[in-house]
C-alpha cells in the first residue's frame, strides 16, 4: 500500500517538476523575443 503512495507522489512530483521547467522555457523564449537586441546578435 505504501509503495503505491510513494509511485503517485513520485509521479507528481515529476510532472510538476517538469511543468516548471517548460514554464521557465517558454517565459525565456518569450523574454528573448521581445528584447531580442540583448541576447541574439544584430545582424546589420
């Protein structure tokens, strides 16, 4: 019984985890793109 709590805790930890991350990518695409002259090169 124990062991089916630790798999579904496990789980959403993972998924949450993994939420952030993609959160966190998306935010600094975002970022980038709307203040592309910091971060990409100006091509001139």
């Amino acid at each position: 019984m124990k062991s089916i709590y630790k798999k579904i805790i496990f789980i959403i930890s993972a998924i949450a985890l993994f939420s952030v991350i993609v959160g966190v990518v998306k935010y600094s695409l975002t970022y980038i793109e709307n203040n592309p002259e910091k971060y990409l090169p100006t091509q001139k």
